[in-house]
C-alpha cells in the first residue's frame, strides 16, 4: 500500500490559437489516493490525454492547481518541476518512445542513471528487467522487439527509478487483445510491486476494468463512473 496522494483543483485547459480556442476541460476537482489504481475513460478527443499531460506537469494548466502529496506542482519553477519530473513522475505512452537504435537494456538503463550511481543504475535495470520477463531479450535492438516486448520495456523504463505516480496513456492501444491483457497484467503487478500510485487513461473500457476506479472524461468534467 502507498500514501501517494493527487489532487486537482479548478484545473482548466484551454488551448490557444488563431482560429479559435480549444477549451478542453474546466473547473476540474478531483482526487485520486494512491491505493486506488484509477482509470479515465472517454471518447476521442475529449481531452484524456491533455489531462493526464497536465497531471504530469508535461503541460501547464490554463488555471488551476495540481498537487502530488500537498505540494502544489503549478507553483514550481522550471528546476523544480524538472526535478518532480525527474524523481517522482513516469510515463508510459501508445507509441513505446523509445530510442530505437540502443538496446532493450540501455533504454532502461538511461532512465535509471538519470537518478543513480553507474552500478546502482546497473543493478536496478537488470532486475526491472528480471520483473519484465525480458532478460532473454534484453540486448536486443528496440526496433526490433515486438510490440508487446517494446511496452513492457517502456514500462521498465518508468519504473526504475520507482516514481510516485505512474502515467499511462492508452498503454494498450496499439496491441492486439491478447498482449494488451499481459500488458495490463504487468502494469498492475509491478504497480503494486513498486508501490506507486497508477492513473491510466483509454478509450477501451475491459482494459479500463482492470482498475479499482473508473472516471469518464466528458462535457470537460471528470465523472465516476457510475455518475456519467
Ligand atoms: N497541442 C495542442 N494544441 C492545440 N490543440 C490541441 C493540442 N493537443 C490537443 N489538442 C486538442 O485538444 C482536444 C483534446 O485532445 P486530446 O489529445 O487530449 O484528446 P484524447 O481524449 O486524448 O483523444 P484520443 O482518444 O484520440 O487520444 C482535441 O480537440 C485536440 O485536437
Ligand atoms: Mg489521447
């Protein structure tokens, strides 16, 4: 069980530009405790994944206030919302993002040693692989993993360093049924494994099942699911 806790407050996201403004969201209160793994849900379009950009400081709110364990992230100069991004924030995306041309192993290895020692880094990437089930793997070429050894390696990526709070955006969409429930199934192992707190956001609702919370993204407001 972790105490990580996120709060939203009045979060507004309205993207300008010449043509017209694009208000994605507004006056958005929310919270989710990190014991809950929580999924967000909601058409194309509607703005998940600028959320979950705006949850991870990836993009600044338009107004409002994100807080990680009481502390305002919206406050922070750019130092210090690089070192949250650093230390307490991980991402794992649609498209994998990985550096194709380095290995399963140095991708993974990368993002540790932004946080540790050369031979903690090495430690620490050799048994996120172990978790992933990829040591056969791991010295091959990321172009030339499959698409589900290409997930689970961004998925060791963002947990190697142990961050607070996992974000994931549609981290099965681009896999077929069978791969997107063992990616699933990792996630959710190694989440609780590593006790961080996970907010996931897809337009597949079984995926979105697999979480203890459901939230639906729509009329620029979060709803439980039950309320939507
Ligand atoms: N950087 C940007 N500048 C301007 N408009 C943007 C930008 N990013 C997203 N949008 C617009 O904001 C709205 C929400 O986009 P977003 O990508 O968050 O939706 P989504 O729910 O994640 O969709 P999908 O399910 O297709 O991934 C869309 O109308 C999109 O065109
Ligand atoms: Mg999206």
């Amino acid at each position: 069980m972790n105490n990580v806790h996120v709060e939203v407050k009045q979060l507004s996201k309205i993207y300008r530009s010449p043509g017209e403004d694009i208000k994605v969201f507004s006056g958005v209160d929310w919270t989710a405790s990190g014991e809950k793994t929580v999924a967000i849900i909601g058409e194309s379009g509607v703005g998940k994944s600028t959320f979950l950009h705006v949850l991870g400081q990836l993009t600044p709110p338009t107004e409002g206030s994100v807080c990680l364990n009481g502390s305002d992230l919206t406050v922070l100069d750019d130092n210090e919302r690089a070192q949250v991004l650093k230390n307490d924030i991980a991402f794992v995306f649609q498209f994998f993002q990985l550096f194709n041309d380095l290995t399963l192993r140095e991708n993974i290895y990368i993002a540790a040693r932004m946080n540790y020692s050369e031979k903690e880094a090495m430690e620490r990437t050799d048994s996120v692989i172990d978790d992933l089930g990829l040591s056969h793997r791991k010295d091959h070429i990321a172009s030339l993993l499959s698409g589900g050894e290409k997930q689970r390696t961004a998925i060791g990526r963002a947990l190697v360093k142990d961050p607070a709070l996992l974000l994931a955006d549609e981290p099965t969409g681009n896999l077929d049924e069978r791969h997107s429930e063992e990616i699933m199934d990792l996630l959710l192992t190694l989440q609780k494994k590593r006790n961080c707190a996970f907010v996931m956001v897809t337009h597949n609702r079984a995926m979105a099942e697999c979480c203890d919370e459901i939230y639906r993204l729509e009329h620029r407001r979060l709803h439980p699911l039950e309320e939507a």
